[in-house]
C-alpha cells in the first residue's frame, strides 16, 4: 500500500466513497465492533451522495471523450505490500513516456478530470510524509489505483481499511474470482473506466501499481492484452514486519471497527500465500518476454542499472531519454533511511512456521541489518 492522502494528523480520516461503495461498506460493519458513531455515519453517507453525483457530472461532461478513449496496454507492477513497488512506481514515472494516476485522482475519482488542474493551480505542491515509513509525497505523487477503484465502488480489499473484521476470510477478500459474477463485471468495468479516464488526461500508456493487483495478476492478461509486468520481491522477514506497522497506521487512520494487533497478524500471514499463489497463477498465463522481476535488495543498491535491465527485458523505449530525470530522483531519495523494526520470537515463529519454505525457495535469511528479535521477557 502506497501513499495515503496527505492525512491530517489527528483522528480518523474519511475515504471519498460513492453511494454504492459506503451502502455497500455500512452494511458490513460488525455492530459488536463498530466505533462509527451517527456523526460518522452521516458524514460518509453525505459525502458519498455528492460523490456520486459529482461523478455523474464528470462522465457527462467528457462523454464523447470516454466513449473514444482507447486504453494502450497498462505496465502493472507488482509485488505484496511493503516490497517497494512504490520506489519502483516513482522510477518509472521519471519517464514522461508513461503516465499515472496521481495521488489527487485516486482519492478524488468522482470529479478529479473537472478539478485537478484547478486544484494544482490553487494548492501548489503540497508535501508531506508517509506515516508508514517516512518517505515523501504530494498531491501530485503516483498513487495506488486500487483506491480510486475502491471509491468508485468495486469490489476491492481495502473495504477492510474500513472494516477489518473483513480480514477473518483472507480469501474472500483477496481473491476476485470468490465474489460473484456480478462483483467481477463490476470490478472489470471499474477498472477499465478509471483508465478510460486517466487516458483522456494524459493519453500515455499508465504504469500502475497497487499491491492488490497482484491478487488478480491472473485475470489481468486478457483483460488488457499487450500489458507488461514487472513483479518485485523483498525479503519476508522485512515484509512482515513492515505489514504489521502498515496495517496499524492505516487501520488507526480508516477503521470503523475496533482491530487486534493479532487480527493483522493472521490476516499477513495468510494473505502473502494467497498472493503467492496468485503470481504463480499469473506467470502460468502471462508470455516470458512480458514479465520482469526484481528483488527490492538489487534495486536500492543500484536503482539505474536494474531499471535499465527491466526496460531491456520488456523491450520498451526510451530508456536514455528518461535517464536524466530518473538519475536526479534517485539523488533526492539518496538520504532516505530505512526504518529498523522488531519481531517478537513468537512472530518471528510464525513466520518461520508458514513461509519457510518460500524464504529458502528464494534464498533470503534473517535480515540482521534491518530486523530485531526481541529478547524474551
């Protein structure tokens, strides 16, 4: 999970959901856990209503647009949460080749084609720090597409932001193909609209990244023919840990319910094999020459020299003319330090118990730099 939109740093903060998305999400709310009081309520059903009126206004307004945009196929990066597919999504958008959903659009899905340019115009470049790991962004910084899904109201995995109590059916949750057909078309057509939308903007082929996108890798070769992947991997060990504050932070900024440190616990555990199982999935359906990987370890040693193998491998153009902007990005991230984080033996346990097997298959061992086995009490 990437950027989350320049929160203020006090209580909850609310996701710009439609109509159907908060009828949807309201309906869901376990009673027995809810913390969402009438004020709360009232506000996520006002919003919603203007929400979605004001996507009415945006569809109406650049309908012959829409109806002519023609989508070239997407680059999709993917990798499970916290295995750096936001500095490999920064990277690519160095390349003025591509375009990309901007933070503003993902949170503001319902208008972002009639107030963006204003809002910019207006606001400048404001910026501020993921809570998650202190890395900088603005309004204008690529973001996760599968927000912007989410308020549009497909069906999506970040309805447990809201929710958590969504978290007890991993598989439900994550995988499309449990929802019914109705969920999927929704989910289809969702998609293809945003993209529809971010085309008429900027009429380049879109580099997205969401980490929920490697959940439906499988469906995402037919739907977009010609697309490109490039799958990223970290070590576990570091992507757990790293899960269990991001989880927190986001629960702590969304949630409607009342959410268990074990509650996140078992939902990572259970939710990187689903994801395994999903890229392996993917792989089988995907053609070699369209998919590239690389280890997050290889592309902070040496950001260049791996983005420029990923393009060869990918075959796309450009490279050399992107060099000059990727370089002087690199350079402003070059301070950035790496948060160090602590697991517990029991956690630590856990993770040896149900991934093992997957960390020796990819060669990775205890991350002595950047993880701490807390001592026993």
């Amino acid at each position: 999970m990437g950027q989350t939109p320049l929160p203020k740093q006090q209580g909850k903060q609310r996701l710009r959901l439609s109509r159907g998305a908060w009828r949807r999400i309201s309906g869901r709310i376990d009673p027995s856990r809810s913390i969402a009081g009438y004020k709360t309520r009232l506000l996520y059903s006002a919003a919603s209503a203007t929400n979605s009126l004001l996507a009415k206004m945006q569809s109406l307004a650049h309908a012959e647009a829409l109806e002519r945009a023609k989508v070239p196929p997407p680059i999709f990066l993917l990798g499970f949460w916290r295995s750096g597919t936001t500095l490999l999504h920064e990277l690519f958008c160095c390349d003025t080749h591509f375009g990309f959903p901007s933070t503003y659009a993902c949170m503001n899905a319902a208008h972002f084609l009639l107030t963006e340019q204003g809002f910019h115009k207006r606001r400048g470049k404001q910026e501020a720090y993921r809570p998650m790991d202190n890395m900088q962004y603005s309004w204008t910084s690529p973001q996760e597409d599968e927000f912007a899904l989410f308020c549009m109201g497909a069906p999506s995995p970040y309805e447990a932001l809201l929710v958590p109590s969504l978290m007890s059916d991993p598989k439900v949750l994550l995988d499309l193909r449990q929802h019914s057909p109705e969920n999927q078309v929704r989910w289809k057509q969702t998609l293809q609209l945003f993209l529809r939308e971010l085309t008429v903007q900027q009429s380049k082929p879109m580099v997205l990244k969401s980490p929920t996108h490697g959940f439906t890798f499988p469906l995402l070769p037919s739907l977009f023919p010609g697309s490109r992947f490039v799958i990223i991997e970290r070590n576990p060990y570091e992507v757990f840990a790293s899960n269990l504050k991001l989880w927190q932070t986001l629960l702590d900024m969304y949630s409607l319910e009342i959410a268990s440190p074990e509650q996140i616990e078992k939902f990572v555990l259970a939710a990187y094999l689903i994801h395994e199982d999903a890229i392996a999935e993917g792989i089988h359906k995907t053609a070699p020459e369209d998919i590239a990987r690389v280890r997050y370890e290889d592309l902070i040693a040496d950001p260049l020299r791996e983005l420029k193998r990923i393009y060869s491998e990918l075959k796309l153009s450009g490279f050399e003319d992107a060099r000059p902007m990727i370089e002087s990005y690199i350079a402003s991230v070059a301070g950035h330090q790496r948060n160090r984080l602590v697991l517990s033996p029991a956690q630590k346990n856990s993770v040896d118990q149900l991934w093992g097997a997957l960390i020796r298959e990819k060669g990775y061992g205890w991350p002595e730099n950047w993880l701490t086995l807390k001592a026993p009490a």
